[in-house]
C-alpha cells in the first residue's frame, strides 16, 4: 500500500514550521541572530493552498514559540487540511561555530529528529532528504523563505523521488 | 463501659490538658486553612464509575481501542444563510481553527470529511472550495445528507445548520485543561459569530462544566446562607448571641477540617465526596446543639459552668461518640460497594464523621471554656418555641401510647410496600442546572439532527486485514444493519457507511485512505483486530430508553450469532453503572440500619433498646421513600445521599434520647417518668436542632440544580419524620411497652 499522499502531508508541518522559524534575517551576525530569535516569541498564523497535480485546497498552521533556557527557544506548531491534523513541538538554537541553526523537533507523525536552516543572501534555503520507512519511497523537500516586516512567506515544495509527484504550497505567516 | 465505648474519654482528656490541645486544634485548624486554596472538585464522571463493574470495563477497553469519547465537544452552527459560499468559507475557517486547537485531536464536520478523489490517486476534501453559486453548495451538502450517513447525522435536513464534533486531547482536557478548552472554543465561537451565523456549543465537557459551576456555587452560597440562618435560629432558639456563636462554631470548624482532611487524603473533592460536607455540617450542627443545651441547661440549673463542661461530656458525647460509631459504620458498609467513586465516599463519611467527633470533644468545650473566661452568660431560658411542643408530646404519648405505638406499627410496615416498589432511576439531565444553555443547545441538536449522543457496539473481526476482508466488513454490514433497525435508519455510521463510493467503484483501501486515519481508526483498529458501530441518539434520551435499546440490540446480537459484540457507550456506563450504585447504596445502608441496630443493643446492652429503636431510625427512611414513590422521583444518586443523612439524623436523635432514657431509668425513675425525664432533658434540644437544621437545608431547595434542590426537600422531610419518631413514636413505644422495657437502662456508669 502506498502512502505517498499521507507522508506528503505528513511531513508538510514539519518543514514548514522549521522553515518559518529559520527565517530569520540574514544580514546579521551570529550573535544578533541568536538574539534575533526572542523576536520570534509569539503566536503566528499562516494559510495558504495545498498544490497538487489535478487539485488544490487549503492548509492552515498556527506556530507558537516561547522563550527557553539561554538563548533558544521553544515551538509548538499544527498544521491543519480537511480531515487531518498534524502537530510538531521543540527546541530551536543558533549555533555559532557551525553557523546555523538547529531546531531538534518530535512530531505527531513518524517524523522526529534535528532540522537544519542555512543562510543564502536574503532568503534561507531549507533542504531535507527523508525516506518514508514504510513504503520506501524517497522525498526531496525544499523550501525558500522570506522574512519581511511582520510577515512570514514560505514557499515550500515536497517531490517524491520514486513517482516524481509534486506538491507545494505558499503560506504566509503573520501574528 | 460507656454506651460511647470510651471515646468520650478525649473530651475529659481536653478538659485536663487544655494548652496542649488547644495548641493541637490551632495547628490543625491552621494546616487545614492553608489547604483552602488546593480545594478542587474534580468533574471527571469516570472517577465515581472506575472498576465498578462490566459495564466500565467495557467502556475502559473500548477506549483504549478507539479512543476516549466521553469529553466530546458539539458545536452547532446555524445560519440564514447557510447556503451563501461567502458563509460556507467562514465556516470553513472555523473548522481549520477548531482542528488547530491545542486541545483537539481530530474533529468531525462536513469540512472535515473526504471522499477519493476522481480519476487519480489520493482525496479532496467532500466539501469543494471552490462552489461559486448557493444552488451549487445546496447541491453538495443535499448530496452529503443523501450519500454519507455520518453527514446525515451533523447537516440538518432544512440546510440551515449542522453540527461539528471536536475530538479532545485527553491528557490536555484534565483537570482544568477542560475549563481552558471551553474557553477557547467559546472565543472562536464569538469571533465567527455575527448577525448571519450563530454558534453554540454544547456536549459533557460543557455539561460537566455547568454541572460543576452549579454545584460549587451551590455549596458555597448554600453553606454561607445555611450557616447564616443557622446561627439565627440557634439565636432565636438560645436567645443568646453568643450562645448562638458558640453553637455555630463547631460545624464551621468540623467542616474547615473535613475539607482540609480529604484534600490532604484524596486531593480532590468528587460529586459524591462534596455531599459529605453537608453531612458533616448536619451532623456536627446536631451535635453542638444537644452539648451547648446540656451545658446551658446544667449552668442555668446552678452547676459552676466549668463543672458543667465536664458534665455535659460525660452525659452526651458517649452518646455523640455512638452516633459517630453507628454512622461510620453506615459508611463503611458502602465501601464493600464496587466502584472508586463510591469507596472514597465511604472513606470520606467515615474520616468525616470522626472528624466531626474529635470537633465535638475538643474544640467545642476549649471554646466554651474561653467564653466563660470572656465573660459569657448563659440566657435565662431557652425560647418558649423549643419548649411548647414538649409538654404536648407527654401528653400524648401519655394518653395514646398503644395507639400511637400500634399506629406507628402499622404505618413502618405499610411503608415497606413504597420501600419495594421503589425503582433505581437515572437521567444525566436532572443533574444539569435549570436554565442550562448547554441543555438547551442540545435540545436543538436534538431537533435538527436527531442528536449525536453516542451509543458503540464493538466487534471482533476474525481476520485482522487493517483495510477488512471481504468476511468481516460483512459482520459490520450486519451488526451496522441490527443497531439501525434499534435506533431508526441513518443513524449509524460504521466502516460500511461509505456504501456510496464503493458504488462508484473504489475499492475499501481507497476509501479509507480517503476518510484519513483519524476517522478510519474511529471504525477499525489499526491493526484489523475489531471494528466499531457507532449509533446516535438524542442526547436527552433517558436511562430507562437507553437500556431497553440496549436489551433489544443485544438480543438482536445474540440471534444473529455475532460473537463477542459488546454494547457500550458512556451514556450506557451511566445508565447502568448509576443504577447499580443507587441500589448498593440503598442496600448498603438497609445493611447498615440493621448493624447499627445491632450496636445501639450492644451498647445500651439491651436488644430490648435495640428493638424500640427500629422504628424511630426506620420511620423517616421509610417515610421518605414513600415521598420519593407518590412524586415519581424514584430512587436516584442524591435521593439514596439524603437518606443516608436521613438514618444519620434519626439515629442521633434516637440514641440522645434513649441516653436520657435509661440515665433516668437508672436514677430510679418508673417507666413513664423516665421517658417524661428525658423527653424534658432532651426535647428542646432535638426540636431546636431540627429547626436550625431545617432553617439551614431550606434554602436549598431553591438551587439550580434539580437534583440539589430535590436533596433539599427529603432531608428537611427526614428531619421532621425523624424529630416525630423521637419526641412521639419512641416515647410512646416506651411507655406502651410497659414491663417490656422495665429491665432496660441498666447502664450503670451514666449517672443524671
């Protein structure tokens, strides 16, 4: 049986609240961006449309980050379409010597361990490879992010390797 | 030995050491104080049904199989304009935010549900985005009612509102996570909200919710008004102000430990535990009024009032001590009771009425001694009132005794007709407050969807395919078929309500990718092991209906030879498990009637004492009984609890009485002077008692709450059925017994 819708979705909320919460503005130093991540503090909400082959149609998450020990920060995140929910929580930290940021992350769904953001000129390019431990498949995840005044934007795009099969959505995140 | 069993050695004890247990009663006091602020009162129903029998263990297992349904929360939109794509888009956002609630694991609403989608892999939402026209939307929501049986039961069939479900977080919904959910859901309902939509919510978190906030308000208002009027009659009886204080004292300072004692012990009040209160209240109420008489009595009679102290300890606190004893007993017989719920009751009577004891004998004359330091006078006289029916009560039990006696007879046997014909009832809607919204709301979902209370049947399917064999998913057509001809056609849904779309041609595994595994799981476990057939009723469907759907699906079952089928469902829980408690109570304290009569004889070591006692602890009981059996009120939860308290007061009344009784029949005193004596001695304080008790109760009769305002009216009828069989039945069986009693009140270590 395959389930490359469900791990598409699945996997959505993931990355899309990692890369809201890598965002973070790039012509900064590593000291300001660590601090940069306090501004992060809040509740956010983002909506945006589920692209598909033949169909599209709506997905809403919500984020809310508080403050932790040092200078990291809590999140806690769901993501929403019809029918299905999904949800990811932890911790997120900038790291100076390696110069990015790492957010370790357990989620409602299969997904768990340590996302990592780096910095392009203005914008934060995210990349994950994961592969679906039940039915094999092989996804690439990318992802661009632009951070401007209050908003959030995320361009985000799921390709499952093995059917070719695309799915990609834009959500803008406010508070 | 005492008829006390020498507890009432404490109170001389007190007396001797006083700083030492002064310093005791302070500490205590103080530790109880600062518990105050701990003081919760847990709503989660659960806790009073855990282990109490099969019907709990087969809900406990169908939630560990499909999840926990007890804490579901209904939320019923309704719009003029329904049919407007602007309105269904709103509303759309709203189930988004609904499933983004930190507190929801699933939710359940047209928006919710998807069906395969056409020509490819994969599943749209059943409900489009993208609808343009209100025909178009009627169309698909007509088409949703016609086609899918889960949508039949949210989507009104005018189309002008349906019905969404929230899923709660079960770890994230207790204690006050719940209150916390309610609260966000009521700060969406108001932002979507408008002059076009309107949204309520309803459900058993909401009921508990009411159910709580009535029954907090309810004890704390009722408590404050009753001690109020409490003191006013003590006031108005002892006609002095702080004669009255004093007597208010002790039940203020019994109930401060009682709640200190179980919150340290149990952490949380429960429904049943929060009666103990008023029972300690009651109790100790009693019991400072017959020690604050004797004390005055004794004072006023030219005893040094610290003299009197200690007298009034010898002569009424072995009998408060046996009153202690007789009622934990009655409480310790409810512990033999299945069920958590019912044995922290048991364990929170017995630790209350102790409590209530050690009040008695420890506080209550440290604070006397302190008042006669401060100056205090005893009033000349107690209030005429108190006194007047006295000397009618000589009178007639006089003149009338083997009337009156055969009378009582007569009657205590009548009322054994009442007493067994009596049959346990329960309907969770006479626990909501009056005038609740959330009562109302699921009127109206009664109304427009035919409700959404739940009732499952669980079956075990024999192969195990997580997407069901051909075999299986045709015992879940049957059992889907069997709970549908119980409860009307399309108020089922199961794994074989997607009929419709295998009719289009896809197959099982398709479909139930397409529902999700949210839904899915809510129809077959994961693993292919059992499969759920869910039935909706309306949510005011009472027990009685209840069990007669149940009694017929399962005969259905069983004709059809479906093996393993358990019908279950928290309404089923309630209605089955609720009465088996009332019945174990009931029982219970018949069992413990009879115990307690046993130690009245052993006590008095006279059965023949025992024996007159039956029909004064009897006669209110019964007598409320037959209230319940002419009002149609049936034994229910609280009704059981005010007959408890009912043989608690009756018992009190009758062992102040009968010590009375045999010290003046050990003073020498013949028959009818002995009873006259302690119908003197002991008249005024019972009738006072009753009037303050009564005065105090009054007020809540007019509680919100049904249930409350019912307990209300028993305990204020037992007090006056018990006061009767204590100042008119027991003297006149006395005196009516004539040479049967001679030999009694033998006590030698009572003295007048």
């Amino acid at each position: 049986m395959r389930k490359t819708k469900l791990f598409s979705i699945t996997i959505l909320p993931v990355m899309i609240i990692s890369s809201a919460l890598i965002s973070i503005s790039p012509a900064i130093s590593a000291p300001e961006n660590a601090e940069l991540l306090n501004s992060y503090i809040g509740e956010w909400k983002g909506s945006g449309k589920l692209n598909r082959a033949n169909n599209t149609e709506t997905i809403r998450c919500k984020l809310s980050v508080t403050p932790a020990k040092g200078s990291k920060i809590n999140y806690k995140g769901k993501c929403a379409v019809a029918g299905a929910n999904f949800s990811i929580a932890g911790t997120m930290a900038y790291f100076k010597e390696k110069k990015r940021y790492e957010a370790v992350m357990s989620s409602s769904t299969s997904f768990s361990g340590v996302a990592i953001g780096e910095r392009q000129k203005d914008s934060i390019d995210f990349q994950l490879k994961d592969r679906n431990s039940e039915t094999g498949d092989r996804f690439e995840i990318k992802s661009n992010i632009e951070l401007s005044e209050e908003v959030i934007g995320i361009d985000f795009s799921v390709v499952n390797l093995t059917t070719k099969k695309v799915i990609s959505t834009i959500i803008p995140f406010s508070k | 030995m005492s008829i006390g069993f020498g507890f009432e050695r404490l109170g001389i004890f007190t007396l001797k050491y006083p700083i030492a247990v002064a310093i005791v009663v302070f500490a205590f006091s103080a530790l109880c104080v600062s518990m105050l602020p701990k003081v919760t009162m847990d709503g989660d129903v659960l806790r009073i049904y855990k282990n109490s029998g099969e019907e709990f263990n087969r809900y406990d297992e169908l939630s560990k199989a499909f999840g926990t349904f007890e804490n579901d929360a209904y939320i019923l939109v309704k719009s003029s304009n329904l049919l407007d794509p602007k309105t269904i888009s709103k509303l759309r956002d709203l189930s988004f935010d609904l499933e983004l609630s930190s507190y929801a694991v699933g939710t359940l609403s047209p928006f919710s549900l998807r069906r395969p989608a056409k020509g490819e892999d994969g599943s749209v939402p059943a409900v489009p985005e993208d609808m343009q026209s209100k025909e178009e939307v009627a169309k698909i929501l007509t088409s949703l009612r016609l086609s899918d049986e889960i949508m039949r039961n949210l989507i009104s069939e005018d189309l002008s509102g349906f019905v969404m479900i929230l899923f709660p977080n079960k770890e994230l919904t207790t204690g006050s996570g719940e209150a916390e959910m309610l609260d966000e859901l009521r700060a969406l309902a108001l932002e979507y909200s408008s002059d076009e939509i309107e949204i309520k919510i309803t459900g058993p978190p909401v009921w508990k919710s009411e159910m709580l906030a009535a029954s907090i308000n309810d004890q704390m208002t009722f408590s404050i008004i009753g001690f109020f009027v409490g003191a006013l009659v003590a006031l108005f009886c002892l006609r002095s102000f702080w004669g009255a204080v004093l007597a208010t004292l002790t039940p203020f300072i019994s109930v401060l430990w009682v709640i200190g004692s179980v919150t340290m012990l149990f952490g949380s009040f429960t429904f049943l535990t929060n009666v103990v209160v008023t029972l300690v209240l009651v109790i100790a109420f009693a019991e400072s009024m017959y020690f604050c008489f004797t004390w005055l009595r004794l004072w006023r009679e030219g005893m040094e009032p610290n003299k009197a102290i200690i007298e009034t300890i010898i002569r009424v606190t072995p009998a408060a001590a046996l009153t202690s004893i007789t009622t934990m007993v009655a409480f310790l017989s409810l512990a033999i009771t299945q069920g958590q719920g019912i044995r922290e009751f048991a364990f929170s009577g017995v630790i209350a009425v102790a409590v209530a004891f050690i009040t008695l004998i420890t506080f209550l004359p440290l604070a006397l001694k302190i008042s006669i330091k401060l100056g205090f006078k005893p009033p000349k006289k107690v209030n005429i009132a108190v006194e007047a029916p006295i000397p009618i009560a000589k009178f007639l039990t006089k003149k009338y005794a083997t009337i009156i006696s055969v009378l009582s007879l007569i009657v205590m046997l009548g009322l054994l007709y009442p007493h067994f014909s009596l049959k346990a009832n329960f309907d969770f809607k006479d626990y909501l407050p009056k005038k609740s919204q959330a009562l109302d709301t699921a009127k109206e979902i009664d109304a427009g969807v035919g409700g959404v209370a739940p009732i499952y049947i669980k079956i075990p399917l024999k192969d195990g395919v997580s997407s069901v064999t051909d075999g299986d998913f045709l015992t879940i057509q049957n059992v889907h078929k069997i709970l549908e001809d119980n409860i009307g056609q399309g108020k089922v849904i199961s794994a074989a309500s997607f009929s419709s779309y295998s009719e289009l041609g896809f197959s099982r595994e398709r479909i139930f990718k397409a529902v999700g595994p949210f839904l899915k799981r809510r129809f077959v476990t994961d693993d292919g092991e059992q499969a759920l057939i869910t039935g909706f009723l309306p949510t005011l469907t009472s027990s009685n209906d209840l069990k007669i759907i149940v009694e017929n699906t399962n005969n259905a079952l069983a004709k059809a030879n479906i093996e393993g089928a358990q019908v279950s469902g928290f309404n089923v829980l309630m209605a089955y498990a609720s009465t088996d408690i009332i019945y174990s109570l009931r029982n219970g304290l018949m069992i413990a009637v009879l115990v307690n009569i046993l130690i009245i004889g052993i006590a008095f070591r006279s059965w023949r004492i025992a024996l007159v006692s039956v029909v004064p602890n009897f006669l209110p009981i019964l007598g409320t009984e037959l209230y319940l059996y002419a009002s149609g009120s049936g034994l229910q939860l609280t009704t059981v609890i005010a007959l408890t308290i009912a043989f608690g007061i009756a018992v009190d009344d009758t062992i102040h009485f009968l010590s009375a009784y045999t010290r003046a029949k050990n003073d020498g005193l013949n028959q009818a002077e002995a009873v006259s004596k302690a119908l003197e001695n002991v008249g005024p304080a019972l009738i006072a008692t009753t009037l303050i008790l009564c005065a105090g109760v009054f007020v809540i009769i007019f509680s919100s709450l049904p249930q409350i305002a019912l307990f209300g009216t028993l305990t204020i009828l037992t007090f006056i059925l018990a006061l009767l069989g204590d100042i008119l039945i027991l003297p006149a069986l006395l005196i009516a017994g004539g040479r049967f009693f001679k030999f009694s009140g033998d006590t030698k270590n009572e003295k007048n």
